[in-house]
C-alpha cells in the first residue's frame, strides 16, 4: 500500500486511527503490529513472511546476546552478532542481488539461470532496521526487547517501514513502550503528513512527468536533456523528502519521534554538506555502524581514505542492483575524498553563490547516473546533455508549460516557503483566529488538491521503492 | 508546537475529511457512467482469491476508489484548473488553444504508420472493386481543427503529421479523394470544445462533394437553420473538465421532408434524437449515436436528380450531421459503421444495389482506426503489403 493512495487515505488510515483510539493502551503496540503487517502485505502478500522471519530472527538473537553478554561471554555474545548481520545480509543478498551477481557472473562465460525474484518492498529499510538493534544490543547501547510484540511494532509500524526514516532502536526504544498522544502532537503530525503528501502528489509527481518525456525522447535536444536531468532531481528530492515527512507525521500521530531524513539538501555549499542533509538517516547508519567499526578517520589517511571507499561503494549499491548505482556510489567517494584531501579548504573561503552552483551541478550529474540504470541509457543520455541539436519547438514548449512548476519546485527546496509563513504567523500572533483560520485552511486546501490529482493522475510511482 | 484550539481545530478537520470521504465512498449509492467524463465507471472488483494473491484486486479496488470518490466530478475539474493555472497546455489528450478552442492531442508515436498505409490501401482496394462494377467511389477524411486552425495551437504543440496523411491518401486514390483543406478553414467549422466539425463545417463539405460527383447542391436557403442548444460542451471538454470552459452552439439545417429511417433493424423518429438534447453530449442529436447498419429512405420526386441513386456512406461520427444533406439528393442511403459492421461491403453493395459509394472518417479517427482494413475483406484480390 502506498500513502499517496485513496485505499490509504480513506480506507486504511480512517480505520486504524479509530481501532487505536479505541484501544486500550497496553494493546496498542499489539494493533499497531498486526495493522502494519496487513499494510505490507496488502502490497507484498507472501512476502510478508520474510518480513515476519526477519523480525522474528533478530527478536531471538537480541535475546541471545543479550544473554551471553550477561554472562560474560563475549566470545558467544560476538558469535550471535555476525549470524545476525550475516543472516539480515544473506536474505538482503539473495532478494536484492542475486539476480546482479548472477546476470554479471555469465558475462565470464557460465549460464546459470536468473532466479527471477521479486525485490520484497523495504527490505532495505527493515533489514538496516533489525540488524542496528542486534549490533546496539552487543553495544550495550539499548536493552534487550523481551517482548516480541513490542519489537516486532517496532520492526513493521507502517509509517517507516517502506521506506524510512531508518530508524534505530534506540530512537524509539523509549517510546514502544510509554508514549501519549496530545491534541497538539497529533495536529502536528497532521502538518506534516500534509505536508509531505503535498509534495509527493503535487510537485514529485509533476516533476517526473517532465523527467519521463525528456528520457523517453530519444533525439531529446540538449536543452531538454538538462532540463530534464533538472526535474529528476527535483523528483527525487520531493519524492524521497515527502515520503519521509508522511512517515514522520504518521508516527507524531502515533505518538513516535522519527529521526528527520532532509534538511534542505539543495542547498549545500559542498558535497560533503550535502550527504550531511540528505537522507540523514542512511549516512548515519552508516557512520554508525561501518565507518566507525573500520575505523573511521582514527586509523590514518591511508585507511580513512579505504574506509571511505568501502562506506560509499556500499552506499550506491545499497540504493539498487545496477553498476549505474556503484558508479554513483564511486562518484560521490572521488569528490568527497577530493574535498576532504585535496581543495577543501580552498573551497571553504570561495564566494557562496559559486559553491552553491558547485554542489548543484555536481549532485545534477550525479543524479543523471542515478537515474539511467541501462549504461548504454546512461551513455546515450550524458551524450544528449553535451551533443546535438540545442533546442526546437517541442523543448520550448516544455519549457514554457513547465515554467510556473520549476518556479515552485525552486521555491519548495529552500527554507523560504517556511520563513515566510513562520514569519507570517508572527505577524499575525495576536490574531489568534487569523492564524488557525490561515493556517489549516492552506493545510485543507493542499490535502484536497492531492486528492483531487490522486483521483486524475494515474502516473504516481515512488522511486525510493525499490529498496 | 501549536496552541491547543489550533491543533484542535487541524484535527478536527482532518479527521472530519477522512472519515466524511469513507463514509460517503462507502455508502453513497454509485453511478455506472460518468456524464462529465463520457465513460463507463469502474465496477467493484471481485474479490476471490487468485485475484488478491497476485495483486490485481488490489490495483482495481483503488481505480473503483478514485471512479467512484465523492464530488470526483468536482475535483477532477480542480485537478484540471491546478494543472493549467501551473502551465500545462496539454492534458488528457487535448491542447488548450487560443480563443477558447481545444484541440486533440494526436502525437506521432501514438499513430501507427503501419495501420495508416494498411487503411489506405484498403481504401484504395474498395475503390478499385467498386469502380469496377460501375459505382461512383469517393472518399472524404476531414482533416481535424488541429490541421485547419493550427494557427491556434500553443507554439511547439507537437502532433503527428496529418498533411502527409491526407497528402500521401491523394496519391493513392488520386480524384478519388476529396481534398477539403481548402474547404475548411473558418473557425465556425470546428467546435471548440469537440473534435467534431460544425454543422457549418459539413454544409461546406457538402457543396464540395455536389461539386465533385456533379450534383446540385441544395442551397442554404432552402433549409431552416436553427440553434438546437448554445451549451454544448463536447468530447474535448470531457478530457479535462474545467468550469472555465466555453460553450458550443450546436445549429441544424432542417428542411421539410419525409424520411424513413431504419438503424440496426429498429426504425427511429427521424435523423436527431431530442433526448440527446437533455444530456451532456449534444452531439448526439445527430442520428442519436452510431450503428452497425443505418438507412434512410426519402420520398423523392420521381423526376429528381437522384431518384433512382442509392447512397452508401462507410463511416464514423463524423458523418452523422453531414447525412441530412445528402437526403434530397439520393431515394436511399445506407450507411455502415464499420465499429459494427462485420460484413462484406461487396456484398452489401450488390444486395442493396447501390450506386454511388462515399468513406467519410474524421482525419483523427481515421489514422488510428482498426477497423478500416476490413473495407478491403471480402473483394477479389487480397490486400499486397508490398504495393
């Protein structure tokens, strides 16, 4: 199930709020488990039991360890850790990567046959999920979760479990067990799922209509080809941010405090700021639990540099089962590992704007391999944005039917949109009727207009959902 | 964090729409047909149990949703408005042109060459046979307002291209075809918010088609032109349903005659349907819709002209407010859909001796339509790919 659906909106969502009303609070947790479990495979069906499996495996393994941590027996307690990781990536391997391993593995000259399995919804996300509380649990970072209930909520709550905020146990582990929902929690949660489904519905969608025609048009003019490159990138960010905004606000709802995922990443002043304010969650998993374990920056130069390679090998792989994915995992570690060693500094003293612009075009070109996952697609789409016909008709038409949209897609990735509206609302403090008036008619005037393009628009696709 | 009547307030809205939306999808009674929209509404899925194991139950339970979702006529004209307040020229198939004209969007890669040079020597197949057994053979596909008033278009609209069509339909049937570029070209030949011509559009056509075979046309003045509705709103205004959309004027040229009209074995009133005049597509006062088989018999004085000739047209829509002025001029005409037809036209000619044959399509229609090739079934030679 999608949330940017009518299924979710009016038929779901309405449901499970009502049953978790209703409900006493110590079966709560029991609700919201068996409600997310139908979330996931209303969408996934069978696959569900993988979901189940997964929770299940870490829920006896964080027992495990913790167990023979208490015992003393760091060796066992170490034992049941790398069966977790190895297990959580043997079933990440085998769903997502399989069919890579064994498509590359015939270009040496073998025949074996693809396995031709579907990518199970989330798999990167939960996976991530369970193995950062078995790893935090041989830490000693956070308590062993005796109730199954109570860990599988955790594993499988439908505001994050397709696709995220990845959120570790030790976020939440407060919360699985006492949390309230105020009046005002819940508004805010409302805020921003609004919010978010706004940009997904509204501006994410409409982005990628334009990024669509402009891959899909094979003698696409060199104009188009940027411009095109130009609304995937906005797509993505609007997709991806808004998807985790929704979840946000589910869980506000619910009463959880996800970790946030954005912070405005268009706007960096360098690659290495942009990984710090997009998709925050992933690169701290990462720093977390590969990049400090290796060692980090502790180890020397020559080893920070490996450690980096690794981290961002693995981050592109992470985000799908192509060599364009690697590439951009590469991409990112040559200039981060550039900015780091080489011209950091330098950077550091030059003009805003330029860095600006620096980031901008740099993350653009990433995205244009993040997106063409056929090489000979990626080859022919980087050649269209340096060679051949500049613009025609057609292009300007695009152009001009798209203007008002690039304007507020523009606009939605700085932080102007809230500094004025907060600024607003300050103005008008003492009018307190003004302000709720203003306020949640705008929230109620973009919740109507999603559904209305949801009940149009049959192109709604979510990127992020093959991971 | 916001202050408790304001949260208040979000939360009571929220919910109120939420669970307002379920109830009323839930327990409003539904419609099957969408008159704004011009198409069947989705009917609920079947809920077994092949259908939910592989997904499509669910895909069709949300398509029955956003069918059936309360005021979804309202919002769709939302959605609409949204779209071109943001820029869009294009939406549903249409471009929005200037004057208040909307245009069918037809692009290149939704036209299949294939079908086009199949229709066209299926046509040209037809002519042969039909010439060769001493019928007049014509063909008429009028090109769409999207050719004739391109000047209309926003700049850079991209569409197929209709001139090589019609350019290309000359060549192969050569005085066979009827060339009406130059025939329409006023504004008052093309609705704006249908893809249809005007009833002024096919009177010109007509005098055109007199001009060809030879005939006397019936003047203007002999009919009595009348305004059957100033607010028609037409199959383009169905595509993106905007209040700021304009209306039609539908006019008819009627004249005093006795018709006897037979469509698919049920004999009809005459050749306008009065009831269409009530719904949402006027257009369908002419003829009240398509048929498989369609005649029409006129009372003609045994001297006229063309009391001894029996008309066969082979069309679609377009042709159904072109008919009535055919009628003083042949006994009989029969016109076949051939949507519905599935028979031989040779045979049909034969059987029904008929004398003079006419093809009208609309340009649009024409190009992408399937049906064409069956014109060529059922004549001595077979259709030759390599010709």
């Amino acid at each position: 199930m999608v949330f940017s659906s009518i299924t979710f909106l009016f038929l779901f969502l309405p449901a499970v709020l009502l049953l978790y009303l209703l409900c006493p609070a110590r079966l709560r947790n029991g609700l919201l488990l068996v409600v997310s479990l139908f979330f996931y495979a209303w969408g996934e069906r069978w696959y569900v039991g993988i979901l189940l499996f997964s929770t299940v495996f870490d829920y006896m393994n964080g027992i495990a360890i913790g167990h023979f941590r208490e015992k003393g027996r760091e060796g066992a307690a170490k034992a049941v850790l790398a069966v977790s990781v190895v297990g959580n990536l043997a079933i990440l391997c085998l769903f997502k990567y399989s069919d890579f391993f064994i498509t590359n593995i015939n270009r040496v000259g073998l025949n074996l046959p693809t396995l031709g399995l579907a990518l199970p919804i989330g798999i990167s996300f939960y996976t991530f999920q369970t193995m950062s509380y078995t790893i935090d649990v041989y830490r000693g970072a956070v308590g062993v979760q005796r109730n199954i209930v109570a860990f599988g909520t955790y594993v499988t709550m439908f505001p994050q479990l397709i696709a995220g905020p990845i959120v570790r146990y030790q976020s939440v582990e407060a919360e699985m067990l006492h949390r309230r929902v105020t009046v005002e929690e819940f508004a805010c949660g409302v805020q921003r799922f609004v919010l978010g489904l706004g940009k997904k519905v509204l501006l994410a969608n409409a982005a990628g209509a334009v990024w669509e025609l402009a891959q899909g048009d094979t003698k696409r003019t060199v104009v188009l080809a940027w411009f095109g490159a130009v609304m995937y990138a906005f797509q993505i960010y609007f997709d991806f941010s808004g998807y985790s905004d929704m979840a946000i606000g589910l869980g506000r709802m619910f009463g959880f405090h996800f970790p946030e995922n954005f912070n405005y990443p268009y706007l960096s002043k360098s690659i290495t700021e942009f990984w710090r304010r997009w998709h925050m969650t992933l690169g701290t998993w990462f720093r977390e639990y590969l990049y400090i374990p290796l060692g980090g920056n502790r180890c020397g130069k020559a080893k920070q540099l490996r450690n980096f390679l690794v981290v961002w090998a693995l981050t592109g792989l992470w985000h799908g089962a192509e060599w364009n994915f690697l590439l951009w995992g590469l991409y990112f570690f040559l200039l981060l590992a550039l900015e780091k060693f080489c011209y950091g500094r330098i950077l550091e003293r030059a003009p805003e704007g330029l860095r600006r612009l620096y980031a901008l075009v740099l993350v653009l070109i990433g995205w244009v391999l993040f997106a063409n996952e056929s090489l000979s697609g990626l080859r022919d789409y980087f050649g269209s944005m340096f060679v051949g016909t500049a613009t025609d008709a057609q292009t300007i038409y695009i152009l001009y039917t798209n203007a008002v949209l690039l304007l507020v897609l523009i606009l939605g990735s700085t932080g102007l949109p809230k500094r004025v509206a907060t600024a607003l609302m300050g103005r008008l403090e003492r009018h307190v009727l003004v302000t709720t008036l203003v306020r949640n008619a705008c929230l109620m005037g973009i919740l109507l207009l999603c559904v209305a393009c949801l009940l149009r628009e049959s192109y709604n696709p979510f990127l992020y959902f093959r991971f | 964090m916001m202050k408790k009547t304001d949260g208040l307030v979000t939360v009571v809205w929220f919910l109120g729409v939420l669970y307002a939306g379920a109830a009323l999808l839930l327990l409003l009674p539904k419609q099957a047909y969408s008159e704004q929209e011009r198409r069947y509404l989705a009917e609920v899925p079947e809920a077994s149990g092949e259908r939910i194991l592989d997904g499509t139950y669910m895909t069709e339970l949300e398509t029955w949703l956003t069918d059936h979702f309360p005021m979804r006529d309202a919002l769709v004209g939302v959605h609409g408005m949204y779209s071109y307040v943001l820029g869009r020229r294009d939406l549903g198939g249409m471009y929005f042109c200037d004057d208040g004209y909307r245009m069918t969007k037809l692009t290149a890669a939704e036209v299949s060459q294939a079908q086009v040079t199949t229709n066209a020597l299926a046509l040209r197949k037809l002519g042969e046979c039909m010439t060769e057994l001493g019928r007049s053979y014509h063909v008429m596909i009028v090109p769409s307002s999207s050719l004739q008033l391109a000047e209309k278009l926003p700049y850079g609209a991209e569409l197929y291209d209709q001139d090589a069509v019609l350019n290309h339909l000359k060549e192969m049937l050569g005085e066979r075809a009827i060339d009406l570029r130059d025939v329409l070209t006023e504004d008052a030949h093309y609705y704006k918010t249908d893809h249809h011509w005007t009833t002024e559009g096919a009177y010109e056509a007509y005098l055109a088609y007199c001009e060809v075979v030879g005939r006397t046309p019936t003047r203007k003045d002999c009919y009595t032109e009348l305004a059957v509705t100033e607010h028609f709103r037409g199959t383009l205004y169905a595509k993106a349903p905007i209040a700021l959309c304009e209306y039609d004027t539908v006019t008819v040229y009627k004249k005093d005659e006795t018709l006897t009209v037979v469509a698919d074995g049920k004999a009809l009133p005459g050749l306008y349907d009065e009831t269409a005049l009530a719904g949402e597509d006027a257009y369908r006062y002419f003829l009240g819709g398509n048929y498989g088989t369609l005649t029409i018999q006129s009372e003609l004085d045994a001297t006229a002209e063309g009391a001894q000739r029996c008309l066969l047209v082979i069309k679609d829509s377009y042709a159904n407010c072109f008919l009535p002025f055919l009628t003083g001029d042949y006994a009989e005409i029969h016109v076949l859909d051939m949507r519905y037809y599935n028979g031989f036209i040779k045979e049909y000619a034969g059987k029904n001796r008929i004398t003079d044959v006419l093809v009208l399509y609309g340009a649009d229609g024409y190009v992408v339509d399937e049906n064409v090739p069956k014109l060529a079934l059922g004549l001595t030679a077979q259709i030759d790919e390599n010709e």
